[in-house]
C-alpha cells in the first residue's frame, strides 16, 4: 500500500464514496503490459494531500512524492510522475511544487478541482500558478468532490467529478487565472469533463449575458489551450465531441487505473 493510501486508511476517508483500491508497482507494470501501455504516470487522487491540517498536509505530500520519485528512479521506462501540492495551504503549496519540479525532476505536479469549495481560479492560488507559469510547468486537474451534498447512493466518481472538472476549467477560464499564465500547460481528466460538449455554450451566453465584454471566439481559443486526457472518456458519444473541440496534440491518452479497474480500462480502449 502507499504512503498515500494509508495517510487516507488512517483517517477513515475515501475518495468521494469510493473506496481506495489496492496498488503496486508490479501490478501497475502487469496491467500495462497487457494493455500496451508503455509509461503510467503516477498522481494522488481526490482528496489529494491536505486533510485540514497546514503542516500534516506539507508531510504527506513530501512523502508522497519522494515516494512516487524513488518509484521513478527504479523504473523510468515506466513511470513518471505528477507531484501532490498542499492547496489550499499557498506558501507550501508553492514549497512543495519548486522541491518537486526541481529536486524530484517530478513531469507537472496534480493539483484537485476545488479544495474546501475554493477552485483553482480564486486570487489567492495566483503566488502557485505564477510560479508554475515560471517553470513551463504542467498541471495536471483531478476532480474532487463539489461544495455540495453527494446524490444518494451515488458516490462522487460516478457523477459529480466530470461536473467537478467542468466547473474548475470555467473558473480557470472566467477569472482570466489561465490568460495570465500562458506558459502553464493544463491536463483535465476524464476528456475534460462535459467541457467539449459545452463550449460553445460557455462562449455564446458569456459574450451576450454574462460580460458582454469578452469575444465569443477569444474563448473559445482560451478553452483550447486546455489538453484532455481519455481516462473513462473513449466512448462513441463522448469521444467524437473531444476530438471535434480540442486541437488533436491536445488529446491524450489515460487509464484512471487502479481506481477504474482494468476491465473498465480495456472497455474504454476498445472503443478507442
């Protein structure tokens, strides 16, 4: 077990109802091998790193993350890795990124959707964002659970994350934090949630409604910078929106592994 699952284990959390699957290095390597995946690239998942306490959190995600480094050094033909950051604690959120960027040689770091119901747009995460955009960093956008009650019998994963992921890609969008980073290179999981299938719906009643003061088409062009992962989003009606939308080396490949489990991934990959 990881030095993530249990910090979670010994807290009696979960990931938004769902439970926190079994890992290893070796299962990982044996479920690429026989999906022909050649390198996994490790990241926490919800609810990341920081579980309310400011320094707990700033020694889980260092733990983390030399974890997943040492992984790395062993197996570098088969893993990278994303590095967890402390949000919503700014100072070692900004600490942990710079260690991990460039101590751990870590590929971007994760960072979840919302923290406490802050999302990645709010003013005061812009010290972390500047200092990724110094790096050219990648950043890498995990759902969480949103600031409301999960749908009974429903755990996050299943619904609430894809709206989740959408919700934080507007923000980034609509509070400009994305327009004034350029250099910052940001993933969403899951194809972007519904973001591809609503884009132009976010451009047109934002242009005419909401700030008649943005161009429709500047929006536009901001929505693609995003990249967008596949994990659990290779489907015949999902698919066709992302390659439709987004510009096509913006679409990247994911598994969700462990958390979706092979024969999920396997599903997934058939179709695509």
């Amino acid at each position: 077990m990881s030095v993530w699952a249990e910090a979670l284990a010994g807290r009696g959390l979960d990931s938004g109802g769902w439970a926190i699957p079994g890992w290893s290095a070796g299962a990982a390597v044996a479920m690429m091998d026989r999906q022909g995946i050649a390198t996994g690239v490790l990241s926490v998942t919800a609810p990341g790193t920081h579980f309310g306490d400011d320094a707990e959190a700033r020694t889980l995600a260092r733990a983390v993350n030399e974890y997943c480094a040492e992984l790395v050094k062993d197996r570098p033909d088969r893993f990278g890795h994303f590095a967890g950051i402390p949000l919503p604690d700014v100072d070692g959120a900004v600490a942990e990124a710079v260690h991990a960027l460039d101590s751990l040689h870590a590929d971007g770091v994760v960072l979840m959707s919302n923290v406490d119901g802050r999302y990645l747009g709010d003013p005061d995460f812009a010290t972390l964002w500047a200092e990724l955009d110094r790096r050219r960093a990648v950043v890498f956008v995990h759902p969480a659970q949103p600031p409301m009650p999960l749908l009974a019998g429903t755990p996050a994963p299943l619904a609430d994350y894809v709206f989740d992921t959408t919700r934080a890609a507007l923000n980034l969008v609509l509070t400009g934090m994305l327009g004034r980073y350029p250099d910052v290179r940001v993933i969403l999981s899951h194809g972007g949630g519904f973001l591809p299938y609503a884009a132009y719906w976010f451009s047109g009643l934002t242009s005419t409604v909401v700030d008649t003061t943005r161009d429709a088409d500047d929006m536009i062009r901001e929505l693609k910078r995003f990249y967008f992962d596949t994990a659990l989003s290779a489907s015949p009606s999902a698919l066709p929106a992302l390659l439709e939308f987004a510009e096509p080396e913006h679409v990247l490949y994911g598994s969700d592994w462990p958390f979706a489990p092979e024969q999920a991934g396997a599903y997934y990959n058939d179709y695509l």
